[in-house]
C-alpha cells in the first residue's frame, strides 16, 4: 500500500461497524416493505460478516483487496461498501429511507414488534415520526385494540414493552463494540508515555451489552496521552476533559471514558472501574472492618498506600484469591474467594468441539467441506453439522430425505479426511404443540439432534413450557438450542419456567446450549449458573452460518465464564469419542 493509500484510509472516519450499520437499516426498511427475505438476509449476513472482520474493509480495499472475496458479500454488496468507504455514505439508504415512516424503524426495535406489526401500527394510528409517544398513548386510550392483529391483551403487552424501550439507556451489542474497544487500546498503547492501558467497566466483565467504554491508563504524562486521545479520527464529540479525565463520544454514538493515573495506582483504578458497583461496595465494607479505605487510588491505611499497583495486592490485602472480572457481581464471589472455593473457569482453549453450525445446505455460507476445514484451522478437533429442519422454510429447511443426503455426505467427509470428525446433526423445529419438525426414524440416524423453537414466542408461560417439555420427551433431542429465544435489544426471552425445564433435561440427559452468536448469547449467565447447580451439562455452540463465525465461540465463553463454569460442566470440552459415548446414553 503507497503512504498516500495509507493516510488516507487513517483519516477516513468509516468503520465496519458503521457500514453494518447501514446494512442493517436497509434490511429493515426491506422487511418493512415486505421485500424478499433472501435478499434481506443477504443484507444481515453482510453486516455480520463485516462486524467479523479482522481489519477495517477499507484498509483491505486501499491494499488492493476486493470485498467481493469476502463470505457472503456479492458484488452489489461490494459496490455498496466501496461506495461508503470512499463517501461516507450509501445512496441506496438515502433512496429507501423516505419510502418508509421513521417511526415504522423504531417500532421495529421495540421488543415483540416485527416489520408488518410496525407498519400496521404507523398506518393506523399516523402517529408523529419519531414519537413512540404517540403509540404509547394511543396503547392509554384503547385504539391499538381495534387494529387488525391486536386485542386488548395485546394493546397492554404493547403499552409495557413500550415503556421498557423509552426508558431504556442506549445500549450496545458486546460483539458490536469489540473492535472498537480493541483500536482504542492499541492507539493508545503505541504511545511510549502509556505504561499499560486496559479495558474496564461492563466490557470487561464481559456482559452481553454494555452502555460505554471505560478506559484506564497508567502514564506520568497524562496531558499527552489526552492529546493522543482527542486526536482519533473516530471521535465525533468531546464531553468533558481534564487532566486526568476525558469523555468523548465516537461517530457510531458510543461513549469512551478514559481515566489516567500514576501507575502506583493503576490496579485500584482498573478495580473500581471494573466493578460492578455491588462488588466495589461489598469491598469498601470490607476495608472498614478492617480499619482501612479504598479507593480509585489504592487501599490505605490511614495515610499509607498499602495495596494498588496490581488487582492482585488489593485482594490479598482483604485475604481474597483474585477475582476473575466475569464473576464481580457480588454474587457470592468474595465469599468464594475468602474460602477458597472460586470456579476454576472454563477457557476458550478447553473446548475441543463445535455443536451447532449451518452449511449452505440450509442457510449457510460456505459448504460442509469449507466449515469443517475452518473449523479444524480454529484448533478444533469436530463439529457437528445443524441445519435447519424443514419447517424454517426462510432458512431453505432440509426435509427428512435431504438430511438423508447430507447425512451420506458427512459419511463420505469423515471417511476421507482422518484426525477431524463431522457429526451428523440437525436443528429441528419444536413446533407450537411440542412435537418435532422431523420423523423419528430420520433423527434416529444423527449422533445428535438440537431442537429450537423459532416461533410462538408470546405463548403463556405454562404453554411455553409444557411445549419445550414435551419436545425434551424426545428420546432422540440431546440439545436443547437457544433456550429462551431471546435476541439482544430487539427480543426478550420467551416467559419459560427454566427450572422445570432445566430439571426435565437433567432426567432426559439433554444438555442445555450456550448459543454464542453475537445476537443471541443465550442462556445467560444467570441461566447457566442455575443450570450448574441443578446438575445439568451445556453444550457451546457457535451457531455458525459462515466460516468466519467460529470465532464466536469466545463470546459464549464469556457467558459460560460469567456463570461460574468448569471444564466439567460443558460437555464439548470432552473428545468426540467421550461426547459420543454421552450422547448415546442419553438416548
């Protein structure tokens, strides 16, 4: 790449995120008006796979590369994301947006809420754009009931997931800000005034959202490290600066917070900033009983730092093994740690197998040769091959005779290609009445069979459950994926009884999945965590629909981390003969 080529990409203020972004709007401005689904599929695969990418497109388009090369992206899509790397901006999204009521978008953000509902809603009611207001009154006044699709139950279902959405303080997707969060650190530990520098807050402690990033640096020079700060071409907005305190706000709208202190008391600062608020407050009680004080700057007694530098001395200090940063909620964690008895917590290096990817033979990217090498490049030692069953008909859902082909195909990979193991799987429909989407004598012939429900999310908590229950009867379900169905920010969970279902899995012998897709990470930490205490295994899945997806992986790790997870409690952390042995005694 020629410097001009260089400096060039460097000043240039387009980001990935920024041009999945606008793929996003433009397929949801397409559902709206009722296009079609593989081509507004078409646009949400590609804003997954730029928020995969390992490098911002526009540094590999200036080097010469052709986005047209990457998974999923055909050569319209290229177009559109050269034409934003160059302008800043997507013609296409200019056309569509004034074809479509602004509000009818934001609607479609509102949990439960889906393109042909947001419609109906502005058509309805005319509300003003940007008013959620406006429907939520109209919720007040009873004249949601009487349009097409709602009833008074729905009219006050509607009225409350409204109220969430417009109290709700603008949150983003984990995955969504990890790139960021990673230029950020690098930027500023290029600088030789930056002793260290890491990630703090929410981000950290790897939750599925987070509302900002919190940064802490350890530095004698904090006016040039600021000046260092400022002066990244993705700043839209200063907030507040100071000496040691700086707040900005990024051109994709999400708030950075830098902290600068000596480095005596860097391991103070990355405490308290961590968090959470429960686990700092629980630490402060402590230091009082004690006769001592913490703070942003260290523990002290009286006037003498005694602890700071490191997380490490500040724990040993209250007589604490250290605190992995996923487990500070102050949920029983400093207990565990004064007793000995914190989790040895699972790694990304632990699992040996994914249990839940998609080939082009339902929805999918790439084919089961190209996943499965992929796979194999990622370290692991199998994978288990998942699509869609016949009912998603969206997704190109296999009926009984093709997963009959690919089973055969799975033969014929397995036999060819020694020391990497595919496993013959699908992910079945749970349909409304529990039954599965597929005869038996076809998911007799899998090593393993996930199921999933994938409609009838708002059914009553009694009905989703019995549902689920009856699908778990299935001697042949040995995964039950996603469990509760939720998408962050845009679907809560279905209204589940998870300890009855947890508890059912454990006589059945099925596993619960962790789903690590960036969109999903479901169960929850608190679910996984209830999960390990009822006895019941996890399986982790990526849910992959591409190569690139098996990265996702360390996402679900995240969440197996933060619900205190071991080796032992995951089941993919086994050899592929182990888990198969575990499978078939389930059945």
């Amino acid at each position: 790449m020629t410097r001009e080529r260089v400096e060039t990409v460097q000043q240039s203020k387009v980001r990935n995120e920024d041009i999945a972004r606008a793929f996003g709007e433009v397929a949801d401005i397409l559902a709206l008006e009722e296009e079609n689904p593989f081509r507004i599929r078409a646009y949400r695969n590609a804003a997954r796979t730029l928020r995969g990418l390992g490098e911002e497109v526009a540094v590999m388009i200036a080097r010469g590369g052709d986005p047209d090369d990457l998974p999923g992206i055909g050569k319209d899509l290229a177009t559109q994301i050269r034409e934003m790397t160059s302008t800043g901006h997507l013609a296409k999204l200019d056309r569509l947006r004034p074809e479509v009521q602004a509000l009818a978008l934001e609607l479609c953000h509102v949990s439960g809420i889906g393109p042909r509902r947001a419609m109906d809603l502005c058509l309805g009611l005319k509300p003003r754009p940007h008013f959620l207001a406006d429907v939520l009154a109209a919720c007040r006044e009873g004249r949601v009931r009487s349009l097409p699709g709602f009833g008074v139950v729905s009219e006050q279902s509607l009225a409350e997931r409204l109220k969430a959405s417009m109290g709700r303080e603008k949150r983003f997707k984990l995955a969504d800000v990890q790139a960021i969060a990673n230029e950020l650190l690098a930027n500023l530990r290029g600088d030789p005034a930056v002793e260290t520098a890491e990630m703090a807050g929410s981000y950290r402690r790897k939750k599925e959202t987070v509302g900002d990033l919190d940064l802490v640096v350890a530095s004698n020079a904090p006016e040039r490290v600021t000046r260092r700060f400022l002066s990244m071409p993705e700043m839209a907005q200063v907030l507040a600066t100071g000496r040691t305190k700086t707040s900005i706000v990024l051109t994709g709208g999400v708030q950075v917070d830098l902290r600068i202190v000596p480095a005596e008391s860097f391991g103070a600062a990355l405490l308290y900033f961590t968090g959470s608020k429960a686990h700092n407050i629980e630490l402060r009680r402590m230091a009082q009983r004690q006769g001592m004080k913490i703070n942003e700057y260290g523990v002290f007694d009286g006037k003498d730092r005694v602890a700071g530098a490191t997380e490490d001395s500040i724990y040993r200090t209250f007589g604490l093994a250290y605190i992995e940063p996923e487990l500070r909620e102050n949920s029983g964690e400093i207990e565990a740690a004064a007793q000995g008895r914190l989790p040895d917590l699972v790694r990304l290096v632990d699992i040996k197998g994914d249990l839940h990817a998609h080939t082009s033979a339902s929805d999918g990217m790439n084919n089961l040769r190209e996943m499965a090498l992929a796979a194999r490049a990622r370290g692991l030692d199998y994978m288990a091959v998942t699509d869609h069953s016949r009912r998603l008909t969206v997704a190109h859902g296999l009926t009984a005779d093709r997963l009959l082909q690919q089973i055969d195909a799975i033969d014929r990979f397995n036999a060819e290609n020694a020391g990497f193991t595919v496993l013959k799987g699908v992910e079945v429909d749970i349909l409304s009445d529990g039954k599965l989407d597929l005869p038996d004598d076809a998911l007799g012939r899998l090593d393993i069979v996930v199921a999933a429900i994938h409609s009838d999310f708002a059914l009553s908590r009694e009905k989703q459950t019995e549902r689920i229950l009856r699908a778990l009867d299935n001697k042949y379900v040995s995964v039950l994926a996603h469990p509760t169905g939720r998408l962050l920010l845009e679907r809560d969970a279905c209204d589940i009884d998870m300890k009855r279902i947890f508890r059912a899995a454990r006589l059945r012998g099925c596993f619960m999945e962790i789903n690590a897709q960036p969109d999903r990470l479901d169960l929850s930490n608190a679910h996984c965590r209830m999960a390990r205490e009822e006895g019941v295994k996890l399986s982790l899945g990526s849910d992959a629909h591409r190569v690139g997806d098996f990265a996702d992986l360390a996402f679900g790790i995240n969440q197996a981390r933060r619900g205190w997870l071991e080796v032992g409690d995951i089941v993919n952390t086994r050899t592929v003969s182990e888990l198969k042995a575990l499978l078939a005694a389930a059945r």
